[in-house]
DNA sequence: TTGTATGCGTTATCAA
DNA sequence: TTGATAACGCATACAA
C-alpha cells in the first residue's frame, strides 16, 4: 500500500496525493477531496521512513538516562514525551546504567538513526569521549542536570540553592555537625548540591567536619552503608541530609535497622521529593521540584531549535525548587 | 557522508562496503581491511533510514503503556530494553495516560513508523478500536498483562493466584471483612484480581459483604477516598488489600490521617511491591514478583517471532509472584 | 570475488 | 494547478 496506490484510486499522481497530505496550498478544492477520499478508502498511511529518507528528518529524539526506573528520570521523560508528542516527536529511550562507554555508543546509535536531537543526561561529565560523540554525531542536544565542554542547551533544578537552604534549615534548628551523602561528583548537579553546602557553612562562618561529607555514589546501598558508618562515630552527625532521590530509602534502612529515633535522634533531609518522603514516619522534608517541567522545558528548547526558531547561542532553563518541611527535623538535642 | 564516499575512499564499490559492513562471507581478507579502514578514517556510520528503508525493517519496537512514571511500567520497560538493545533493537516509548482513543492513535503512529513490533498494555479491553487498529497495523504484539480479541503472544503474572493467597493469608488471620481497593475491570489484570478474591471466598465457604469491593480506578486518589468510606462504615473492613501499585500511598494517606493504627486496628495487604510497602511503618505485606522479567519475557517472545524463530500459535508467559510477609498485617481484634 | 544497476516510498523540482 | 521525474542512501540480484 504506497501513495500510488492511492494516486491510481483517486485518479492523479503520486505527486498530488504529496501535496494533500502536506496541506500544500497548491491544490483544487475537489483533487484534494478525491485524494482524501480514497486515502480513507484504502486506510492508506504515509511510510514515515520513505519519508523521512527524503525529508532528512525523522522527528524522533533519541533520550538517554542511566535508568528509566529511577523516578527522577520517569517523570523527566513524562514531561518530555507530552510535550514532543504534540508537536508530532516520538521518543526513543535507553538506559546507559551509568556506564559512559555505553553511553557514547548510544549517542552513536541516535546518530545512525538519525535522530533528530537528543536529550542526555550522562554519567560522567570528565569523560571526553562523550563530549566527543556529541560533537561528532551533530546531533542538537539538550543536557539534563548535566554541563558538558560543548555548545549544547541544558535544563535542571537549582541544586546548589537548594541545599544552601535545606542546611541553612538545619542551622536554624541548631545542627552543627550535618552529613551530607551523595554522589554525582563528575556531574553538574552533584558539584552544585556540594557547593551549596560548603556555602552555607562558608556564610555562616563554621567550618563542616570533613567526614560529614560521603561523596562517592547516588545509591541507595551507598546511602544505607554511609548512614551506619556515620551513625557509629564517636562524633557522630546530628542530621543527614540524603542528596539524591534513590537514596532515602538506603538511610531509611539503616536507619530502621539501628532502631534511631527520628526526629529525635536525627533529623533527615532529602533532595527529591518522593511518596516515601510524604509517606514515610515520620515524613521526610525534602528539596522538592517539578519534574516533569524539568523534560518539557527540556522538550520545548530542542523543539524550537528544530524549528530554527532560537538563537544559536546556548540556552539555559533552571526550574525551581523548594524545602517542603515535613517532620523528619527537630531542634538538636542539647548535652 | 555515505557509502559511495567510503566506497570512493577505499578504491572499491558501494556493493563491496555493503558487504562488508553486513559481514556478508563473499569478501577478500584484504579488501575488507582496505573498506573497515576508510570507515574508520572517515568515520561513517551506515545511514539507517536508507538501510530500513531497503529492507524493510527498522528494528524499532513500539511501546505503548498509560504512564511511564508508573513503577510497574518504568520496570517493565527497563526489563524490555535490556534484552531489546542486546539485540540491535531500540524502543519507542510513549504514555497514553490511559486513553483509549489515544492508544489507537499510538498503535496506527507506530505503524506507519514501521516498528518492527509493538509492546501494549492498554486500558480497554472491550474497546474494539484499539482491536481493531492492531489488526490493520499487522504488527507483532505482545500484550503486557492483557487479553484481547487478537492473536498476539501475552506476558503477565498470575493475579488471581497472588490475590487468592492474599485473601486466605487473612482468613488465616481471622478476617472475614477483606476490602479489596482495585481497578482495572476491563483489564485481564484487574479481573483476575477480583477473580482471586472471590475463588478464596468461595473455596472457604465464605461470601464476602458487597460493599468491600471497590473495583472503580487503580489510582491513589480513589485508594485514598475508599479507603476512608470503608473505614467510616459501621461495619467496617479489618482488612484492606491495595490491588494496584499507586494504591498504596493512597491507603496510607488515609490511614495516617485518620490516625488507624497499623495493624491493630487494620491489616494492609498490597499487590505490588514497592520501597513505600518496604519502608512504611509499618512495613507492608505485598505480593511481589520480578516487574523486569516481564519486560524481558516480553522482548524475548518479540525478538524471536521476528527471527521467526517460533510457531505462529500465541506464547503466553507467566512470571510468578509470591506473598512478602511484614508487619501491616495481625490477627483479628475480637469483640 | 567484485561491480553495476535497480528499487524501496516518499518529496520536491521542473515543465506543462 | 497538476504530472513526470529525479533524488534520498542503502541492499541485493545479476553480470562479469
């Protein structure tokens, strides 16, 4: 079933049905009801890859994330997907699993699909070989979270505020002695977040005790191992604030496993809102944003730098975030 | 950049570079070597719109759930991806928030897209549209925890034996007044679930009360509001199984905000698991099975029927679930 | 073993 | 306003 089929049917040329389904101007009132009439008929529907061969454009964008179960990027790719879909986008999507050399290779894989952009948030920002891809594939592209050597549009949350503020937060309730778990220190966000720590101590005139800070990975199990190892010091902290929305659970864990009191023990932060944030006992105050409007900005910029309608320079869009005060924070204890 | 200009850049013919790249045996040692190192020099990668466009495949699979945000969707994607990518094969992915009208429009997209197969798991199963639109599109399905008037191969897990144990885990309790909160009365899922509920009923030689099935919606929302007539009744549920992954954070709103304590005055029974049952507290027994392997199963079924390597019959596959006990459930409160 | 030539189903250019 | 025709980049049948 081809557009011939149906030029025959309708009794014009390949070239006129075309121009029916392209709303091209140039076609009579009745030509143009015929086609569509035995288009109808035929149930006939364009072959979007002989389309695509002609036109060099097979509006689809290539997504790529380290794990599509992770809430932070479902939701991402949720707001993304919306936005493209209407605008006639389908979204292919991969998960790298934090692996750069796979995620160079994906970045290869969209090229040769021609893929018409790309929305990447990658595992490690140091590793040039993806720069390099990036560059090589052409590929207008959109980074989440993410800052890269290369003349590219990006998108994320203000990370480094946030966490001033949540330990700003923690200040005002006395804590001194605050860990932060994370990891992400290859990545954009995950300097910021550590930034915006070291800022509050910096601007409140104390000084954070090195070993508050656990830098080395996102996951809950780094999270559950941290929060043990944190809570069997002698000098132990007052308050963990747990930087990335895998990782409440891992501290959760642990901190279940050792019986801890929360608030009263410890008070937790954590960065991401989550239902287990809401939902845990005591609820958890976390830095909370928008997700979804994280990957329809993200949607918007790549839709309209398709359509050639903004400038060459790079665009940046950061969407806001909030603490939401839940009950997982209490005055410290004094003696 | 294409294989004429590797072909011109190698001294051989664009045959040869086809060849070559498609490992086609007829090839001299060295002519090979002479055409892999023009790639590499020039570093073309084959076009795959041209080469889909020949050979009619495009080694893109379809994938059409209500809400990739959904957990159970997010990882059953995940389980696909990694055995589609394994085999050349990259996803399209795409939400219909659980529209019907939509997901034909999504089945027919996908169709003159050319995907080589579809993953569906639709809202409707009495809608003969989406039927209907399969039909028409010719594309090998697979359906996720579905039935349909169609021959397509199927993966799910078994609903009804998980609710059943579920239900006689609570008669073993000595409840008699089980809730069942669940949704999906169109759906395969949704109907074994309730099947399960009712065969552990009978098989006990109990009739349940009519008004503790609510059968209406798989959302949170609805968990919440059911949640909150059932414990309002005079006669109320001792015991409420969330038959839904979103369901549960519904049932613990509800629950926390009317302060019911858990589970001395109600037990809590999930279908799903999720780190929300894990962590809760109490925790909360759940009726759990691997969400990645039916992804996996799914593009297994899929990759072979397009090797052809299977007989035309539909395959069905079962993943098994199993009941996790915590602590939201006890024995009945007497008197 | 290799080259040549054709066709996949569109869109777009050019002529009529 | 419409039709004929030439690409788009590859794979493959056929010839050599």
């Amino acid at each position: 079933m081809t557009a011939h089929d149906v030029a025959k049917a309708a009794g014009v040329s390949t070239g006129t049905v075309s121009r029916v389904i392209n709303a091209h101007p140039a076609v009579a009132k009745d030509v143009r009801q015929k086609v569509l009439d035995a288009i109808d008929a035929l149930g006939w529907q364009p072959n979007a890859v002989a389309r695509s061969m002609r036109t060099a454009s097979t509006r689809t964008i290539g997504c790529i994330f380290s794990d599509v179960r992770n809430p932070l990027y479902a939701n991402i790719i949720q707001g993304a997907e919306q936005a493209f879909a209407e605008n006639g986008y389908t979204l292919m999507v991969s998960s790298s699993g934090g692996d750069s050399s796979r995620e160079a290779k994906l970045i290869q894989l969209f090229a040769s699909r021609r893929a018409d952009g790309l929305i990447l948030s990658n595992a490690d920002e140091d590793d040039a070989a993806i720069a390099a891809a990036l560059r090589a594939s052409n590929l207008p592209t959109v980074l989440v979270e993410r800052d890269l050597p290369i003349e590219a549009d990006s998108v994320g949350t203000d990370h480094r505020g946030g966490m001033r503020r949540a330990v700003e937060y923690l200040f005002s309730l006395g804590h001194e002695r605050i860990a932060l778990i994370t990891g992400g220190r290859r990545t954009r966000a995950g300097r910021e977040r550590v930034g915006g720590y070291l800022d509050a101590y910096e601007q409140a005139g104390k000084t954070p005790l090195p070993d508050m800070l656990r830098l080395e990975s996102l996951s809950s199990d780094y999270a559950f191992s941290e929060t043990q190892a944190l809570l069997g010091m002698t000098v132990s902290p007052t308050a963990i604030i747990a930087g990335g929305n895998l990782m409440l659970a891992g501290v959760l864990r642990a901190t279940q496993m050792m019986n801890v009191k929360i608030p009263d023990d410890l008070s937790i932060v954590c960065s991401g809102d989550t239902e287990l944030a809401e939902l845990a006992t005591p609820s958890v105050t976390a830095i909370r944003w928008d997700l979804s409007a994280v990957g329809r900005e993200a949607a918007k910029i790549l839709i309209n730098r398709l359509a050639g309608s903004i400038p060459s320079k790079p665009v940046r869009i950061e969407v806001a975030n909030e603490i939401v005060l839940r009950k997982s924070c209490a005055l410290v204890r004094r003696g």
